[in-house]
C-alpha cells in the first residue's frame, strides 16, 4: 500500500512507518529497529537477511515490492536520484547506529558509498540516520512517537507536526 500508492511524498511514508512500527511493537525499540529492517530492507540488522515475504519495496523479485519508495518529500541535501529508494537507505543506516558503535556506522558508511563528502546526498542521509539512532532513548518506550516526529522535520524539512492517527 505505502509504496504503490502513487503519491510522491516517500519522506511522509518513512514518517508513518517510524510511527507504525512502534505502534506495532509496543514502543520497544529494539524490536521496532529489528521491525523496520526486517520490512524495508533486505538485512535483518547483524542476524543475516530478512524475509522477502515480509519486506516492501526492497527487492524487485519480493512480492511485495510494488513500485518501491523513492526521494520525494526528503530535504534536498537527502535526495539521491528520483528512484533511489531513500526509505530503504535510512532506515539501514538507522539500524546501523542502533546496533553498532556510531564510529563504526559511519565507516561503514563511508566505505559503502566510497566517500565521506557529507554533501554526498546519501553519506548526508546516512549520518542523519546513524545520529537519529544514536539519540533514540531506549528507556522510553513512547519514543518511537518522536522518532517519527523528528524524522519529519529534520529529513523531510517540515514545519509543521506530523499529523498522526
């Protein structure tokens, strides 16, 4: 549904499915950073590879790739070319920070892009995720609602609150 459903605002569908996710596993989040890897990418954080029958948008052979995600709607410092899937890239470099040291994340970053230029749209966008993991407050299980909040204004660029359901 999020990725095919024809609208251009990939940045407002990343918002939503922060805020989905921890709705859908109770705030935890280590459950919601494992759910969110699970679904719109194709690792399953540091245990290997998710399963394509639960993911969206990742691959073109999953079931459920309908038309993927693209970069509408992110800040223009975030967006790569119109088809980059920037969902997909957030959220791994995301999880990247939750599950690993940050100086690690970030050389990680640095290798798979093959520069550390932060005005490279993607090492942009993948510092942003590795930071936003980094300030996710693990003790506080209605973080998850500020997580979405803040992803709506510092990557999409939005003044205004998300308006949740």
């Amino acid at each position: 549904m999020l990725s095919g459903n024809g609208e251009d605002d990939d940045c407002l569908k990343l918002a939503l499915l922060v805020y989905k996710a921890g709705q859908a596993w109770g705030g935890d989040p280590i459950r919601v950073v494992s759910g969110l890897l699970n679904g719109l990418t194709e690792r399953a954080g540091v245990f290997g590879d998710s399963d394509p029958n639960y993911r969206v948008g990742v691959m073109r052979r999953d079931y459920y790739y309908g038309n993927s995600f693209g970069s509408g709607g992110f800040l223009p410092q975030y967006q790569g070319p119109p088809r980059d899937n920037q969902v997909r890239h957030f959220i791994a470099w995301f999880g990247a920070g939750f599950n690993i040291p940050s100086v690690l994340a970030r050389q990680a970053l640095y290798s798979e892009e093959r520069t550390s230029d932060p005005r490279d749209p993607e090492v942009a966008l993948g510092l942003a995720g590795i930071q936003m993991a980094n300030d996710y407050d693990i003790g506080n299980y209605d973080s998850y609602k500020d997580l979405a909040q803040r992803v709506w204004r510092e990557i999409c660029g939005r003044k205004d609150g998300l308006k949740l359901p």
